[in-house]
C-alpha cells in the first residue's frame, strides 16, 4: 500500500516546482491584485495573470513547451501522426535542387493540449486583428472626421515609439525587439501583440504585460507630463464645437482611410482592413447583428483567449530575465515621450492656425482608447469646470490607433 | 547614406546592431511614414468635408421642435405622431426638472429607446466603464 502511495506521489506535480515558478506565482498575484483590487485594465489582466499562473504550474493538457537548441523554449508543440500516402514523393524541384524531397500525408492524429491549439490564435496573428474588429465597432470617429486636423496629434504621439526603438537598440536589443518594446508607446495592446509576435515572440509576454499595465496606469502617468509642458494659459483654451458628421461621411471615411493605409503601409493591412470593416458595419446602421456580436460576443471571447495565451507564454524561465526589467523601463519612455509628442505637436498647432487647439488634447494622442481622452478631459476641468474636451479629444485619441497600426506597419514592413 | 535611407527602400537592410545614424534614419523614415498616412487622410477628411458642407441643404429648426425650460414640457405637437402620451411626458419633465436641481434646462425630444441597440449599447458602456479614470 505504501508503495502505491509512493508510485502515485510520483506522478504527482510537486517535484517540478522551482523557485523561480514560487517568484512567477508572486508576479501573477500581484498582477491579480492591481487588476481586481484596484481595478486596473482588468478586462486585460486578469486573464493575463490567470495565464501566467497557469504558465507556472506543472500542468498536463494545457500546453507542450520543448527547450531548444538555442536555450530557449518554444510553446504550443504538437504531435502529429501520419500516413504516407503511395506514390507521394517528390523529388526536388529542378529549380531549387537544394530544396528537400516533400512527400504528402495523410494526418491521422493531432495531439496537443488546449492551448497548443488555442494559442494558435497569436501565433498565425489572428486574435490580433478579429480585437480590432470589435474595436473598430465600438469606435465613433464623427469627432474625428469633425476635426480632422486633430490627426497630426494622432500622428505626432508616435514619437515614443522610435525615440524607445533608439534607447532599446542602445540598451542591447536587436533591431526586431527594439520595434516591439517602442510599440509599447502607441498604448495599443492588440497591435503591441501582433507586432512583437511576428518580429520578438521570445519578448512577447513582458511586453504585453508592460503595454497593458501602463495602459491602465495612464492616468497616473499622462498628468504630470501635461503639467509640465502646458501654461495655465493654454490648459483653459477652449476648442470650437465640433460640427455634426453625417452617415455618408462616416462610411467613406471608412473605406478611404482603409484604401489609404494599405496603399502606404501594406503590412498593416490586417490590423487596418479588421478596425474599418468593424467601423462599417457599426455606422452602416443595416448590420445591427453583426455590429452587436463584434461589440459584445467576439471582442469578449477573444479577449480571454488572447489574455491567457499572452499570459501562458509568461514562463519563469523566460521572463525572469533582466530584459523584462528593461522592457518595464522603456515602456514608460515610451509613453511619455508620446504624450509629450501629442502636447507638443498642439502647441505647434496653435502657433500655426488661428483657431486655437487645447493642449491637452494632443496627449490623447497615445491611442488607450478611451481613457487617455477622458484624462484630457478631467486635467482640462481640473482649470476650467465648465470646459468639456471629452468629445475633442477622441479626435486624437482614435487618430492614434490609425497612426499606431501604420508605425506597426512600418516596423513590419522594414524589419520582418 | 541619408538620401539613401530616405528616399529609397533599404529598410529590410537594417543590421540587428544599426549604427546611431542608421537608427536616427530609420527612425525619421517611420515618423514620415506616419505622418505622410495620416496627414493624407486628413486631406482626404478635408476635402470631403467641404463637400459635405456645400452640398448640404439649409436647415430651418421647426419652430416647435422643443420646449424649453422653465416649462420644459415638450408640446404634444413636438413627438412625432404623439407616439408618447401627455402624462409620460409630464412626468419626464418633472424627473427631468427634479434631476438638474430646477436649473434652466431645454427637453430637446422624447423617444423611445431603441430595443434592437440596446445589447451594443450595454457592450459599449460595460467595456467603457472597465477603464477607470482615477
């Protein structure tokens, strides 16, 4: 009998814990914590940290993670069983004879635990782009489309991104993981996802967990910058009511600037074609259905799963390393340097036009759609109660996920 | 090396260890892309919006087309086809009168909220609401 117990203790999870899976439970508590305590991005992090957690246990079924070669681990293995079929051969193209002779088979089997299947949504890029979709349902860029110079700001705030794509190359990063630690700055974490997973898999939790935790730190981070960079002066301007956009104009607008984006930058194409088609339908006003399950059902549903895939890819091994600690700290130069690229380009613009802009709208800029326009609004009734910049800053703060997905884009098309 | 860099598409030649120069191009490259994508839709916005404004037909505001405060009670002529009864309309101005504190306030138009929306609506506000302000 004490040989069964033994026997069964054996087969038990207890001998592969580590120390460094005790410090990940820590980091994933901790995650919890801020997310359900006090509430930051939870939508976000608390599958993240559920992953993470998960990521740091001996579990079976979940997901096959091999080492190799090279010392590092590559997640959502399977494995495959197959049936040559007869007279499959083929010898090598005579054009490429170094190619190897392919033959085709017959899949009888795939094995592979849950999220070896699930995860295939981040890594073949899908969940990415299906997010936008429910983004771009949910967005209304009549305050946009209204003003639509406030796209410089959008524009303008991208500054983070390629002054931390200097500081990560200087601090030791390739060129590849550089791009996808400035990502941070464009407080998008879908595009984040999409980008560090195609050019810096092996950074893909820490920046996620970086993107999302300063995403919800926002309000914590913007208003001192605003502070500093804006007089008294210029933070009680108050901005022209914005005109009524029309249906019309909101569908064109949708197809033009898809046609646009993916004529300039093509490698954004997915991100794009998904956040437009998503606007379509939702200002289009015939496909309520649709609108309603992009908004709700969809967005939702991916969002655990690409929560937890993020999270599952949080192995100790992996990100206990001193590039995450890195990557926390380049993060928030990121962020900053956009919100102080939005605030400045506004001032720019006030120098330039007649009709004044309110500075503090250009550190809206930084996408973090919707809070980082309400942060504009509440700093600018901080000064002025009666000054309502909610519905001016949207314009930035939509402009700013087009401009975050072209940077994407860019990145993409110059480093993949 | 410059003009190279900026005007020509070298960008996939960028080492994994780019030189401060090249990372400074490279970097002024990916700002002018963004600039060039969005100041292109801004053009575009522009330039329909002029359309848009011309195109667009004078509106004279109904003259009943509200009420406004103290007696903030729209007309019965104000909702269409009198689709709301008086009494629901005498008491949305009073909660409506009781919720701003009796301060000067105008009843633009009472409509039936829209069922059909009601689901995307409840989406919007609970993944607008999940982003805190503190």
């Amino acid at each position: 009998m004490l040989q069964g117990l033994l026997d069964y203790l054996s087969t038990t999870g207890f001998q592969f814990i580590t120390w460094k899976m005790v410090i990940m439970w820590a980091v994933a508590g901790v995650l919890i914590y801020l997310a359900v305590a006090k509430g930051f991005e939870p939508l976000l992090l608390v599958p993240i940290a559920f992953g993470a957690l998960v990521a740091n246990l001996p579990t079976r079924g979940i997901i096959t993670v091999e080492q190799l070669a090279n010392g590092t681990t590559d997640s959502a293995i399977f494995r495959v069983e197959a049936t040559p079929l007869e007279n499959s051969a083929h010898a090598p193209a005579a054009s490429d004879p170094h190619a190897a002779p392919t033959q085709t088979l017959k899949v009888n089997r795939v094995e592979g635990g849950l999220y070896d299947f699930i995860s295939q949504g981040v890594k073949l890029e899908l969940f990415p782009p299906l997010i936008f979709l429910g983004v771009g349902a949910l967005t209304d860029f009549g305050p946009l489309i209204a003003m639509p110079r406030t796209l410089l700001l959008g524009a303008a705030a991208q500054l983070g991104l390629f002054m931390t794509f200097f500081g990560a190359n200087l601090l030791g990063f390739t060129a590849k993981q550089s791009a996808s630690i400035g990502i941070i700055g464009g407080a998008d974490g879908p595009t984040a996802i999409f980008l560090s997973n195609k050019l810096a898999p092996e950074l893909l939790g820490a920046i996620a967990v970086a993107a999302y935790s300063y995403m919800s730190l926002v309000p914590l981070i913007q208003p001192p910058i605003m502070r500093l960079l804006t007089t008294k002066k210029e933070r009680v301007i108050r901005m022209q009511k914005l005109r009524p956009v029309s249906k019309t104009e909101k569908l064109i607008f949708a197809v033009m600037v898809m046609m646009i984006c993916i004529l300039l930058v093509p490698d954004a194409s997915a991100l794009i074609v998904m956040l437009m088609l998503g606007n379509f339908l939702r200002e289009c006003g015939v496909t309520e259905r649709l609108v309603k399950s992009a908004q709700n059902e969809i967005i939702n549903v991916l969002t655990i799963f690409l929560g937890t895939t993020v999270g599952l890819t949080m192995r100790a091994d992996n990100f206990l390393a001193t590039d995450t600690l890195k990557i926390i700290v380049l993060g928030v130069v990121a962020f900053s340097f956009s919100t102080a690229g939005g605030i400045l380009a506004a001032k720019l613009m006030n120098v330039l036009s007649k009709n004044p802009v309110n500075p503090l709208i250009g550190s809206a800029g930084v996408s973090a759609v919707p809070m980082a326009a309400r942060v504009s609004h509440v700093e600018g009734q901080r000064y002025d109660s009666n000054n309502y910049l909610l519905m001016h800053a949207m314009g930035p703060n939509v402009a700013g996920v087009i401009g975050t997905a072209v940077a994407a884009g860019y990145f993409l098309s110059a480093l993949s | 090396m410059a003009t190279h860099l900026i005007l020509s598409p070298p960008l996939a030649t960028l080492p994994d260890y780019p030189s401060v120069g090249e990372s400074v191009l490279f970097q002024l490259n990916g700002l002018i892309v963004v600039f060039l994508a969005l100041g292109s839709i801004w053009g575009m916005l522009e330039l329909m919006g002029v359309i848009f404004r011309r195109s667009k037909p004078a509106v004279t505001p109904p003259a009943s087309a509200a009420a406004t405060s103290p007696a903030a009670a729209p007309t019965p002529a104000s909702t269409p086809a009198c689709a709301v009864p008086p009494e629901i309309i005498a008491v949305i101005s009073a909660a409506v009168h009781v919720a701003t504190a009796g301060q000067p306030h105008r009843i633009a138009a009472i409509v039936p909220a829209n069922a059909q929306l009601d689901w995307a609506r409840e989406g919007r506000r609970t993944i607008f609401a999940s982003h805190k302000t503190r």
